[in-house]
C-alpha cells in the first residue's frame, strides 16, 4: 500500500528540476521509465536493466531519503560502465516510483580498479624481487614471474617465457603448457609479438582474436590436449637496447584482454627486466669473486676456500690427490723486452693449456703474478710428469706471435702428494714450491 507521506512528484516539477539539474533526472517504476532526460540514451539502457533485472532488490535499498546505491552496466558501448544513482521513493503519477540523479562515475571507478590491480602486482612483483635477492637460480625467478603475471592478469590461462637465440626463440620457463614446449624452437619471425609490431618488437601489443593459420600453430598443455590461443599479450623483454627475450600470457577465449591488461604487463615487464639486469650483475660479481680475470682460471682466494673442503672430502673417503705448482719461465725477461701486454698473453696461453688439459675433478687456479696451482684427483706422478711434457712441447710449438717476433712460452712445476708429504696447505705448498725452482735451475741450464 502506498505511503501517505510519500513525496508527491508530476510532470512539471520534472521539468523545472531537471534545467537546473547537472545531472540526468529520470523517474521510473515496475512498469518501465516514466520519465528521463532525452539526451541520455545510456541512462535508458541502464534503467532498462534495473528493471529487467532486479528492480525489486534495487528498491528495497530505498527509502524516503536520497540514497546513493552503486551500479555496475556490461558491455554499453563495447566497456563496462559504472553509475551512481542518488535515489528517493516517490508517487508518480499516483504509482510508487523510484526518483534518480544518474552520475557516471565510470572513470573513478576504473581509477579505483587499476588502482587495486596496480597495487595486487606490485605485491606481487616484491615476491619477485625478494626471490631474486636470495636465490641465485634463475630457472626458480622465471618461474615466480610467470605464476604471479597470471595471478595478475584475470583472463590469462598460459604464460611462457622465451629466450632470444639469434634467429628464434627458446621457451626457458611456462606455465599451462605440455612440458614438450621446452623443445619447441619458434622462428622470430613466426611469434605474435614479431607479426603485431611489423619486426620492430619494441612494445608491448595484445592480439584479441587469433584465428587458426599456418604461423598460429596447436599448443599442446598440461591435461595433454592440442588447443589452438585465441587470445595472447606479449611483451618484449630488452636488455642493454637489445630484445633478449618475450613474456607471453595467452588465452584460450577471443578478447580476453584490454588496455589496463597492457598496462599490468608494462609493470611486470619492467620488474622483469630490472631484475635480470640485477640477477646478471650478481653473477658478474659471483664470477669475478671465484676466477681470475686476465686466466679465468680459479683465483688464489677461491682455491685457498676451497681446499678446505677438498681435503676434508679427500680424508672423508680417504682419497689421494697431488698438488702441482707452476711458475712462467722468463716472464720478467718477456715483460722488460717487449712490455706486460705480451706477458699477459705468455700467461693466458699457458693458461688455456692447463684448462684444456684437465678433468671436471681436477681444481686449477692462477696462484699469483706468474704462478700457478692445480689439484689433481686420481693422479700418478709420472703420468703427472710425461702429461705436462707433452703440454711444453705443444707450447714450444705454437708460440705467441708479436708483430715479426715469436715468444716462446714455457713453465716449471713441481708436485707434492696428498696425504704423503701432508695434509695442510701451507706444508704441500712448501713441497711443490721447492720442487718447482729445483726444475726451473734445471732447465736454465
């Protein structure tokens, strides 16, 4: 039964407030729109839907006060809009109706959304980085990526990161696939991400309704099925001003994806590449912590750590090794006569030659200026003996060319045998050290 008290609106009252009124001023009831502002067409169609819908549910939020109920409309205009309907129950016409100002508050609401889904990805993105800080293993961060830019972007279903190799690119990590997609070779050419940016692969582009071709080739995933992506965001992975890779999050629906998706993979993409910047200078640093840069060979620092654990393992299981020292013959002479950049290079091949001739056991290392050190697992002196003979005369044979001269290179060694002649470094390094200058007299002679 109607109200007594219920605010009595007509017509005209309409009209006068709706000239004064900023907003569109509608009126409807069960039985359809009684009236609304002409020039809002979407005021139309959303009140259409309130009615078909849930006009009932609607009302029942009202009362005889203005009240600001929220409401969400698919699909106007190809988007999703949002409006803010500040709603009074009043009698029209003799009928309970519903008396509305209609804001569109569309734009504040996408704001808010992309402001939350900007805010789940930087949550997400600080796993990434915290995973980068304390894991070495880059097989482990790719991975991390991939579950969180799905997590992030709502319609995804696949993910895959690729690496660039020169003419094609190399699925390093994913998510979804068959694991057979770690074999799969894709042209760079072949790729979405190459076709929707004319080969510059210099943004990040979305392609919405992929229809099956030769280059849109079947995927097969994780259940064991061959699916076919219809839709796919890509983006290019850039290193130094050059593409080393793509991030891909595909669909399996048409138009899964949207411009505030693009602007999610811009932020993941750019987290993405700062973090591999970060992950390869800390390899840079793990690198030049453990190898000498002129050799790259061990450095003494690393060897001297590491002999620790070899002797321990060598007692443990009560293993054998020799301690080999090695000294440049002449360097001082090849340094004074044609300068310390042939020197270098006199230390580098002999130093190759070492690299080239040892086992995955065996532990070498550039001690200091002209020396160096191996560990050798399993070894026999005289084999020990006749092996870096022979390397001397493979150098003598190929020695280093500086303009019109040949510098020919050459190098003592003296060994010391673990745990015979001692357990300490120090004592074995005594032993091999003395042998080596007993050699080195020997062959100045």
């Amino acid at each position: 039964m109607q109200n007594q008290n219920m605010l009595q609106i007509n017509q005209e009252l309409l009209e006068s407030v709706n000239r004064i009124s900023p907003f569109c001023v509608v009126v409807f009831n069960k039985e359809g729109i009684k009236y609304f502002d002409h020039d809002c067409e979407t005021c139309q169609v959303l009140l259409n839907d309130i009615i078909n819908r849930n006009f009932d549910n609607f009302v029942d939020q009202l009362s005889q006060e203005f009240i600001a109920v929220e409401y969400h409309l698919n699909g106007v205009e190809g988007m999703d809009k949002w409006f803010q309907l500040h709603s009074k129950l009043v009698s029209y016409q003799g009928v309970e109706s519903v008396f509305s100002y209609v804001l569109d508050i569309t734009d504040r609401k996408r704001a808010s959304i992309e402001n939350i889904r900007l805010s789940k990805i930087r949550s997400l993105m600080l796993e990434v980085t915290h995973s980068v800080v304390n894991n070495d293993e880059i097989e482990i961060f790719y991975s991390l990526i991939l579950k969180n830019a799905l997590a992030a972007i709502e319609k995804s279903h696949l993910g895959s990161i690729f690496i660039r190799r020169e003419n094609y690119f190399q699925c390093i990590s994913y998510i979804g696939f068959d694991e057979s997609l770690m074999d799969f070779q894709l042209p760079v050419q072949h790729s979405f991400l190459y076709r929707a940016t004319d080969g510059a692969m210099d943004r990040i582009t979305y392609l919405d309704h992929i229809k099956p071709s030769d280059l849109n080739y079947p995927i097969k995933i994780d259940t064991g099925e061959y699916v076919f992506i219809k839709s796919s965001l890509s983006a290019p992975i850039v290193i130094s001003g050059e593409v080393y890779g793509m991030i891909n999050i595909d669909s399996l629906q048409s138009n899964a994806f949207d411009e505030t998706d693009v602007k999610s993979m811009e932020f993941i993409r750019d987290n993405i590449e700062i973090a591999i910047i970060n992950h390869k200078l800390f390899q840079e640093k793990s690198h030049l912590a453990k190898y000498d840069r002129l050799t790259g060979l061990y450095n003494r620092h690393y060897f001297e750590d590491q002999y620790e654990f070899i002797k321990q393992k060598a007692l443990r299981y009560n293993e054998t090794f020799n301690l080999v020292m090695f000294d440049v013959d002449n360097l001082k002479k090849t340094n004074d006569k044609y300068g310390h950049f042939v020197g270098d290079q006199v230390i580098r091949k002999i130093a190759l030659e070492m690299q080239t001739n040892c086992r995955k056991s065996d532990v070498v290392a550039r001690f200091g200026g002209d020396e160096m050190i191996a560990v050798l697992f399993a070894s026999d002196e005289d084999e020990l003996q006749k092996k870096y003979s022979n390397i001397q005369e493979r150098l003598l044979e190929n020695p280093v060319e500086f303009f019109d001269e040949q510098i020919y290179c050459s190098f003592s060694f003296g060994i010391a045998s673990f745990p015979k002649e001692g357990q300490d470094l120090e004592d074995l390094l005594k032993i091999a050290d003395s042998r080596m200058y007993i050699n080195k007299s020997k062959r100045a002679k």
